[in-house]
C-alpha cells in the first residue's frame, strides 16, 4: 500500500452503509492506492460535517491564459490539517455533443488526470461537462495543454459566461429526434468560442437542445434558450399497429412498465383520455388525431411508439429564460418561437440569439439572469427586442389581464391629438 | 457607430485604473461607463484584449466573473499565501 494517511471519518464512513453504491468508498479506494488528496478531502468533508460549515473557499484569479472560464478556484481554509488540498481547482472540460466516448478517450483522459491531479472526475456536472476535481495552480495550463493537444478538448464555460451547450442523443440513437442534436450542439459551440472562453454576459447563460418535445436534456427547466425539436406535420399514424396494441402482441410504452400486470391495454383510459387537448378517438377500429389541436406533448407516441411516430415537417421550438431558484423561484422557459428551420448553419436562429444577447448585455443588471430580466422588464419588452409577434400559445388564457400597454408607434397617428378639432366633436 | 479600438481600450483602462483605487473588482457591466458610445459588445472585446495584454486581470467568483487591474486589491491566492 502507498505511503498515505487515512484520516478518522466516522461521519463519513456512515454513508457507505446502505444498498446505494458510496462516492465515499470510491474516494477512499482511490486514496488508499496512492492519493494522498482523496484522502485529505474525506478529512476535510467529516470536519465539514462536524462544523456544520465548508471549509472549501472558492474563486479567485486561477485560469489558464487568455481564457475567463473553465476552471474554479478552490482553496481549503484549514490547510494545516489538509495541506494536500490547500489548493483544489475543479477544472471543467467541454464535453463531446451527447456525451459518446471511446473508451480509450476515457483511459487517456483520466491518465492525465491520475498524472497531474487528485484523480477524481464527476461525469458529468449538471451542465454537462466532465469536471475534473482538484489540482493545484501549477497544473492548470499542463493539464490545459494536454487536453488540448492530446484529447482534441477544450474547457467548459464557467462564470458569467455562455456555458458549455448540451444536447440529448438525437438521431445518433433515438427515432424520435426531430433535429440533429450534435450538430446544432457543435456548431453553437464553435461559433459562440469567445462568448465561452471570456465573459461577456451580466451572468450565465445556457443552450440546450433536445431532440423532440420529451426533453430529455430538460431544456425547458434549466436554460436561458432551449432549442426543442418538433414537427409541423402530422403524427404518422400505423393502424396495424394501432389494433395490435390494443389486441395485446405489442407491449405499450415498449414494455418499460412490464414488471408488473396492468391489466389489459385500454387504449381510451391510457392514451385517449389522457390526452390534454383531447384530439384523438376512435372511429371504429381506427385511431383518428385531429393534428391542429396536438400540443406535442409526445404522450401518445411513448405509449405506443411502434404505432405513432412524430411528423417529417420537423423544426424547433425556441423557448427562452429557465433558470434554477436562487433569486425568485424556480421559472420554466418561455415560449418565443413556436417553429423555426434549424438547419446549417442556423442563421435565422443566431440573429434572434444576437438580438437578445444586445439587449441582456445593455439592461440586464450584474448577476441577473436572462429569464429574471425579462421578468423585471414583461414579455412585451422582450417580444419587441426580439422582434417576435405575440401569438395566443404565449399568454395562459385570454382577457385576463387588463394591463395592456400600445405604444405610439403601433397606434395610427401616436399619441397626438388636435384638442381643437376635438372640441368641435365634444364639449368641454 | 463604431468606436476606435484602441481609443476604447485605453479608455477602458483609464477608468478601471481609477475606480480600481476603490473597488478592485469591476463586473463587465460596470465598464460599460467607460464609454457611453461604445456598444456593451465593444466593450467586452476591448476588455478582454486588455486581459490578453496583462493589462488587465480575470477574477473569479466560480459563479460570476469580473474584472480586476494587477496590483489592485487581493486575490484569493494572495490571501491565502498570506494566512500561510
């Protein structure tokens, strides 16, 4: 065994009980072959505990040359006790569009991360990128320097920047995708470089894009611009299918709920009922849609995907402003573009992104998120900025709210009245 | 209407070396009052130019990043080479 030593965790050797498996045993494995640092942390996490505070400072002027993102400083503020982690920067790595891997990408990049840091990763952070947990300053630009000669990778975002974009697995392995994923993923990335590298913005801001309205990237809860696939068309419908569902030969939702009798499939209590805007029945044996009132809610097509399959007329759907509930709650994103061509190389799509950035970058206050300021100015300002028209899918319901507010501009003559020729009409 | 780069960047620097006196780190927002006429996206270019050129310096948060000037205020490796 290595020359390390193990601190006493009685606090966290309790989290290795229990069915789940424990980053704590992990951690500890890696420390007892040879890393001292993974020792150190588990040190410092059970004096965490014990204080019931961190013991972790981040922040700081820690950075590889000429980029303002991609690491995190991180400091132990007992490094007496812990002086292997005295410094601990998290280093996040741009990750390949729907995270696919060889696994002798994955060798060599955690040899360069045995080699120049703790040897601990995090696949992946919640924005998607691989973080690379805990090296010191001395290490940042060899490590940046391998990954970028020797991986062909870059650093993610961090800080007031655009962060890493993240897609779903697309047409890479889903029939259900209505875009290609990674290619949108891709060419964002590249395109957008400088706004990843080095801040730009009064706080973050975050592209996800999913293939088709079940979002597997949950674009529609957590980024300032979710770019959703959806189609134009009608849902292609297979009849055979369609009764072999209902006789029972095919399994629905393709037997991902198998594990227990549900009874017979009631295609009326399952599918057609559960239908939010009610558009399909049943003509005899034949499962009609009536495509106009469909909201894309996918439902239907996880239920029976050997039956229904999404139309061929396919798009995107842009919606803007999610964001997490540090300030205000937790917001979904708004919708701002109902359908939109997202085809190479996305011109339509990168001026609306243009006009909404110019806007944030002049009004937005420090640390305000994309969504918080529309939700400061109203989704008029923001319609106006973006030079969107107001549809009837982007308000609740109709007639609700009495503030509504024209501007000159969009009333025949402004606001000027000849008072005079208005007294000829009305007495004073 | 555009602005001279160079004209911008020494603007940028002029007013980061002052306000740097009190406040040593600045949001990218808040160099914008370097030049009123200058579009934020000007100003972010001029900015990071001037961190290319060591002129000026990134300071991290994890979260938000800002702008410092190199001598002004601390960093939190200073700090911490200091506690040591």
């Amino acid at each position: 065994m290595a020359d390390v030593k193990k601190h006493d965790t009685p606090m966290c050797d309790e989290l290795k009980k229990g069915p789940w498996p424990s980053f704590v045993d992990d951690v500890e494995q890696r420390g007892l072959h040879g890393k001292q640092e993974c020792l150190d942390m588990l040190g410092q996490l059970e004096l965490s505990y014990k204080h019931k505070e961190t013991h972790w400072k981040h922040g700081g002027i820690v950075g590889v040359f000429g980029y303002g993102g991609g690491v995190i400083g991180r400091y132990s503020d007992v490094p007496e006790l812990f002086p292997s982690v005295a410094h601990f920067h998290t280093i996040r790595v741009n990750q390949p569009a729907s995270k696919f891997y060889s696994s002798a990408f994955l060798r060599k990049l955690c040899e360069i991360w045995d080699h120049r840091g703790s040897g601990m990763t995090n696949f992946h952070g919640s924005t998607g990128d691989m973080v690379l947990l805990g090296t010191k300053s001395d290490q940042l630009e060899p490590v940046f320097f391998d990954l970028t000669h020797q991986m062909g990778c870059d650093l993610g975002g961090s800080g007031s920047n655009l962060r890493t974009p993240s897609c779903c697995i697309g047409k890479a392995r889903c029939e259900w995708s209505c875009l290609d994923t990674q290619a949108i993923c891709y060419d964002l990335t590249q395109t957008f470089q400088d706004e990843l590298h080095r801040p730009a913005f009064p706080y973050k801001f975050k592209f996800k894009v999913s293939g088709c309205p079940n979002d597997c990237v949950a674009a529609i809860a957590r980024s300032c611009c979710s770019i959703i696939g959806t189609w134009k068309d009608d849902i292609r419908i297979d009849q055979s299918a369609v009764k072999a569902y209902m006789g029972g030969e095919i399994k629905p939702n393709a037997g991902a709920h198998g594990d227990r009798d549900w009874g017979k499939f009631d295609i009326q209590k399952e599918v057609i009922d559960l239908c939010p805007t009610k558009c399909m029945w049943m003509d005899g044996d034949t499962l009609k849609i009536d495509n106009r009132e469909c909201t894309r809610c996918m439902h239907c097509i996880n239920v029976m995907p050997a039956a229904l399959r999404p139309g061929t007329d396919v798009g995107a759907t842009i919606l803007v402003g999610a964001k997490a509930p540090i300030l205000e709650g937790a917001q979904m994103s708004t919708l701002a573009i109902p359908f939109i061509r997202m085809e190479p190389p996305y011109d339509e799509f990168k001026e609306f992104v243009d006009k909404i950035w110019g806007w944030w970058m002049e009004e937005g206050k420090n640390r305000e998120r994309f969504g918080e300021l529309i939700q400061r100015f109203s989704i008029q300002k923001f319609l106006k900025v973006a030079e969107l028209k107001p549809i009837p899918q982007m308000v609740k319901e109709p007639r609700s709210n009495p503030y509504v507010f024209w501007s000159a501009e969009e009333v025949e003559g402004g606001w000027k009245r000849d008072i005079a020729e208005f007294r000829k009409r009305h007495a004073a | 209407m555009a602005v001279d780069k160079e004209e911008l960047k020494k603007k940028v620097l002029e007013f980061a070396t002052k306000k740097a006196a009190h406040k040593s780190k600045m949001y990218i927002k808040d160099l914008y009052a370097a030049d009123p006429n200058a579009s934020p996206r000007e100003v972010k270019n001029a900015a990071n130019e001037l961190v290319r050129e060591g002129k000026l310096e990134f300071f991290s948060s994890g979260s938000t990043t800002m702008y410092g000037v190199p001598g002004f205020g601390k960093t939190l490796e200073g700090a911490f080479e200091e506690e040591k």
